[in-house]
C-alpha cells in the first residue's frame, strides 16, 4: 500500500537515463556531455538526488535495445560499478526507473544542470514529476 513515505519514481523505456552515485558533479557532467554527442541525444538534464549522487536524462526517445545499449556503453566506459549495477536492475525489471520523490531523510531529487534541447523526452519527464508531485502533496 502507498503511503507519503513510499518511494515514488518515474519509469518508460524511452528516455536514457543514467544513475550515477558517489561522483562528483564535474565527472558526471563530463559522462553526460561525452553521451549527449556519441550518440545523437540532443540534449541532457542533471539532477541531484543526494550529496555527490545525480541522475542525467536525455531528450531524444530511442527504443528499448538501444537505451540499454547505451546505458551499457557508459557504464562500461565509466568504469562506475553502481552505474553497472543500476543497469543490471533495469535490465531485470525491462523499464529504468529514477526516483522523483523523498527518500528517507534526502530530498527529492532537484535539476541542478540542462544542456541542448529539452522538448521530448525531458519536457515529458519534467510534466510527469510535476504530476507526481501534485499528487503527493494531496496525499
């Protein structure tokens, strides 16, 4: 059953989404930029769910192999074992998820970088937690 202190958070298969924990924002950036452009993503935006911890979507739709595909590239390029792990979750449940609402004592998560375009997938991304968070406050 849900209640205020359920953890809520947005899922497709559509939107790139990567999962970055204990990394600094420059590295991130650094990882999102170096995406955005190998593989045509149009544009990126950061948020930061916790200290050193940032979850980056990106705008251009692609289809389910070729998210994971990338998601995979990164990880891999990245060398990051929580982003390895975040993938392999996703993997198992066919759908990424990030988390958009409160967890616990941290906040939720607040967009703290945009780059490029922002009219697909991120503008979606953004109505939907939007949305949610409406929803919450009702709760």
């Amino acid at each position: 059953m849900w209640n205020r202190n359920s953890i809520i958070g947005f899922s497709d298969n559509a939107t790139v989404k990567l999962d970055f924990d204990d990394v600094s924002f420059k590295i991130v950036k650094y990882w999102a930029e170096r995406t955005m452009k190998w593989f045509r993503l149009q544009g990126f935006m950061i948020l930061k769910s916790s200290k050193n911890c940032y979850h980056v979507l990106f705008n251009r739709p692609v289809a389910w192999s070729e998210n994971m595909r990338i998601v995979a590239w990164v990880a891999l390029q990245s060398r990051n074992k929580g982003l390895k792990k975040w993938f392999l979750m996703q993997c198992i449940k066919q759908s990424s998820t990030l988390r958009v609402s409160k967890k616990r004592d941290k906040d939720s998560p607040r967009i703290v970088f945009k780059f490029g375009k922002q009219d697909k997938q991120i503008k979606t991304f953004i109505k939907n937690r939007h949305l949610i968070k409406e929803c919450i406050k009702k709760m």
